[in-house]
C-alpha cells in the first residue's frame, strides 16, 4: 500500500506551471511556460504534493495587467482509488496567496486578454532603454516606471504582481502597502499585437522610505543582498547564486571607470585607496571592493605563467584563509582553560589536512565564479 501511495506524490516545482500570456496561442504553447524554483512555503521542506498523478497546477496572468488563471488538472486522485485515504488541497494552499477575482475558466480569460491593449503602466517614466534580442533580430524597448500607493487601480495590480515572490524568493512575505512609506519600481516591455504597442509587465523592486535620527529617510531596497553604505541599504536574509551573479557583474563593470582599479593598480595588490574610491564614488563598501578587485586581478594575470597563477592564488587564499586562522587563535585561548580530553575533541575538528582541502575547494570555486564574471564581461 505504501509503495502504491507513493505514486501519488507530485513535486510541486514542477506541477506549478506559470505563464505571462501575451497571445491566445501562448495558452496551449509549453515553450511559454515556466516553473517556480520554490514552493516550500505552501507546500513545505519537501515541496511534495500528495494525493494526484499528473498533477498540474495553471496560474496564468495576462502579461499588461496581470489579470488571472487558475486550473488545477491530474490524472488520477487517491480518493477515487483508495478509501480513507484524503490528498492535499492544492487549490486551497494556492487561494492563501492568490487574491480575488481570478479566473477559472479559459474563454473569460481569454476575454480579459483582448481588453489588454486599454493596459497601460502605472505610476511616471524614469527611463527608457533597448536591447537587442538575437534570437528576434530586433531591439525591444523597456520602460522604468516609479509609483506608490495612490495611484489609481495600483493596488490591486500589487497584489496579483507579488504573488511571484512565493515562487522565486526563498522566504519571501507580503508588505504592507497601507504604509505610504513605500516606492515601488516597475519595469516594462513594449510589444505588438494587432498593430497596437501594448506592454508587458516583466519586474519591480520596492523600496521602503525608513526614518534615520535626527530628520532624514534612507530608502531600503528590497532585494536578493546585504550590503550598507551612507546613503542606501539593499537587503534580504540570504543572497541568491543569480544576483551574487549580477552583483559582481555590475560592480566590476562600474569599478573599471575608477583609478584605483587600473592595472598598474591592480598589480600592486587590494589597497585602502580601492576601498575609499569605491565607497565614495559608487557606495561599495569593502567587502565587495575587495571581490571585484580579486575579478579584476585575475583578468590582468596571465593563469599559464605558473608563478604569476601562484601570487594569485595565494592572495585569494589568504583571505579565504581568515576563518580558518580564527579557529587557531580560538584553540589558544582553550589551549589555557581546557582539560586534555576537551582539547582532543576540538583539535579533531580542527584537522589541518582537512582544512588545506576545504581552502583548496573554496578557491577553485571562487575562481569559476570570477572566470564567469570575466566571461559575461567580455561578450558585453
């Protein structure tokens, strides 16, 4: 029987299917959809569904207006199947964070879609820029929009729009949009259908105006780091691998205007003049100047010339090293107040072969990290 249930175990990743629909054609076309990389938060650790085969949650939104679909299909449910035996209410853990007035039928869906050419972005235009798509052989064109609270039909657009946290912030949570503290930034795609330029909604950051003694605000940017400076705070509990990746790209693109980053510079190792340029003119403290230094090393070291590969390698090593030289200092200080048997225990763990492999495991790993930077430099 236990082996029989298991088949009725749906892994919610892939049982949610997302879609920004721009066309009728984009519902019936799987190249458009798209999967949450979590769903713990509504369907716990193992983000496992019980109780269906072929189980495929459908939460689909109008691209412009983010107007809603929402289906849940399967194949099988152990109910019809085995007695006493109940599945989980996937619609119901879905209804938790989705708000009201979606739909559950395709053609009323399909109705709101065509009334998408009257959606038009909200709030005022900051800026305007294009990118050339390849694979279309054009450029498309993206407006930033900045907005608050009382702008007319924005709040319940906020509500349909941050339903995506759940899917792709590991421990995300709705704000609080009664708090007229808040800014939010929108960006846009422009597209054509039927002649007309219609938009698409693909990304926003909110921003949270705090009050800093004695009479000012500082704004606190809602994203994926942690990093302070003077005038700005962008936070989250734990950075994720792909902003990590933006950030370096970002910051090594911007520290390349600076002086104290030329190469004659970067050959004369990480200095406090790095670190006061990038605070001052860019607000990057020290931790992140020195990684960008370390990208920006490597691009001007030659890695087949085996003694300049090894001053390099050593000074990243260096600093990768820190936590294990806390850990010496550490055994120290127990050395004086341990009895030998505790002494033994802690040495054990301090094992030093151990920790030379450990070293050498986070140096190769932060030298792919830096190669991909460098590569995404050089295609830009």
């Amino acid at each position: 029987m236990e082996k029989k249930l298991a088949e009725y175990k749906c892994d919610t990743n892939e049982a949610v299917c997302l879609k920004l629909v721009r066309f009728p054609e984009d519902l019936g076309d799987e190249s458009t959809t798209f999967h949450p990389e979590y769903s713990h938060q509504l369907f716990g650790d193992d983000e496992v569904a019980f109780g269906y085969k072929g189980l495929q949650i459908q939460l689909y939104y109008s691209a412009g207006n983010l107007s809603s679909l929402f289906k849940v299909k399967y194949t099988a449910r152990v109910t019809d199947t085995f007695d006493c035996v109940e599945p989980d209410d996937v619609e119901g853990k879905i209804r938790e964070i989705i708000p009201a007035g979606f739909c559950c039928n395709t053609d009323d869906f399909i109705s709101l879609l065509e009334k998408e050419a009257n959606f038009k972005p909200f709030g005022s235009l900051l800026h305007t820029y294009k990118v050339h798509n390849v694979e279309a052989g054009e450029d498309l064109t993206y407006q930033i929009h900045k907005v608050d609270t009382s702008c007319p039909g924005f709040r319940e657009y906020h509500e349909r729009l941050q339903t995506f946290l759940m899917w792709f912030i590991e421990t995300a949570s709705f704000i609080d949009v009664d708090d007229d503290r808040w800014d939010f930034f929108l960006v846009f795609e422009k597209y054509n259908k039927d002649g007309e330029t219609l938009y698409a909604t693909v990304g926003y950051m909110t921003v949270y105006n705090y009050y800093v003694y004695p009479d000012k605000t500082r704004p606190l940017v809602l994203t994926y780091n942690l990093s302070e400076t003077d005038d700005i705070i962008a936070y989250s509990e734990d950075p994720s691998e792909n902003y990590v990746k933006l950030r370096d790209f970002v910051l090594v693109k911007l520290c390349l205007t600076l002086p104290s980053f030329s190469s004659e510079k970067l050959s004369q190792g990480f200095s406090e003049e790095m670190v006061s340029e990038a605070r001052e003119k860019l607000k990057i403290n020290k931790k992140h100047a020195r990684r960008v230094y370390e990208i920006l090393r490597l691009r001007n070291t030659d890695m087949s010339d085996e003694e300049k590969a090894k001053e390099f390698r050593l000074e990243v090593k260096k600093r990768l090293y820190g936590p294990y030289r806390k850990n010496q200092r550490e055994l120290t200080k127990m050395q004086k107040c341990l009895r030998p048997e505790e002494l033994a225990s802690h040495i054990s763990q301090m094992d030093t072969r151990l920790q030379h492999e450990e070293l050498e495991k986070s140096y190769q790993d932060v030298l792919a990290e830096y190669r991909r930077v460098l590569e995404r430099l050089a295609q830009a």
